[in-house]
C-alpha cells in the first residue's frame, strides 16, 4: 500500500490542497484511510452505506419477510 503512489500525492507534491468526501470504500483500518493516502482532509463514512444498527434499537419492528425473499437486511 505504501509503494502506490496516489493522485493525491502527486497534487499535493506540486503545490495543490487535497480534499476527499464521500464514502470510502477502501479500508478501516490505520494506514487504509484517505488522510493515510495522501489526502489533505477527508469527512465522509468509510464503510458501505447500507450498514445500519436501527435494528438493534428498542423500537425495531421486524417485517417479518424473509432474508431469501432478496431483500437487504
């Protein structure tokens, strides 16, 4: 991971402000994020969006519909 070089790298080895926001869908761990791949700043999530705790909360009402139906769960 190190030895890449990054487009961000490069920007900034020529004098340019790096910035990164959104999902990233690369890494949780140290050394896997944008700050650690030579972006500047960085606001975003790094995981997929689709995770979710809501069904770990008191209020949660299950559907009932089963996970093979194709649905996300």
């Amino acid at each position: 991971m190190q030895w890449e070089v990054t487009m961000a790298e490069m920007l900034t080895e020529a004098g340019h402000s790096t910035a990164m926001y959104g999902k990233w869908h690369l890494g949780q761990t140290n050394g896997w994020f944008p700050t650690d791949q030579g972006f500047d700043e960085w606001y975003g999530i790094a995981s997929s969006s689709d995770a979710t705790v809501y069904a770990s909360l008191p209020s949660y009402i299950a559907s009932g519909v089963p996970a093979s139906a194709g649905m996300f769960i």
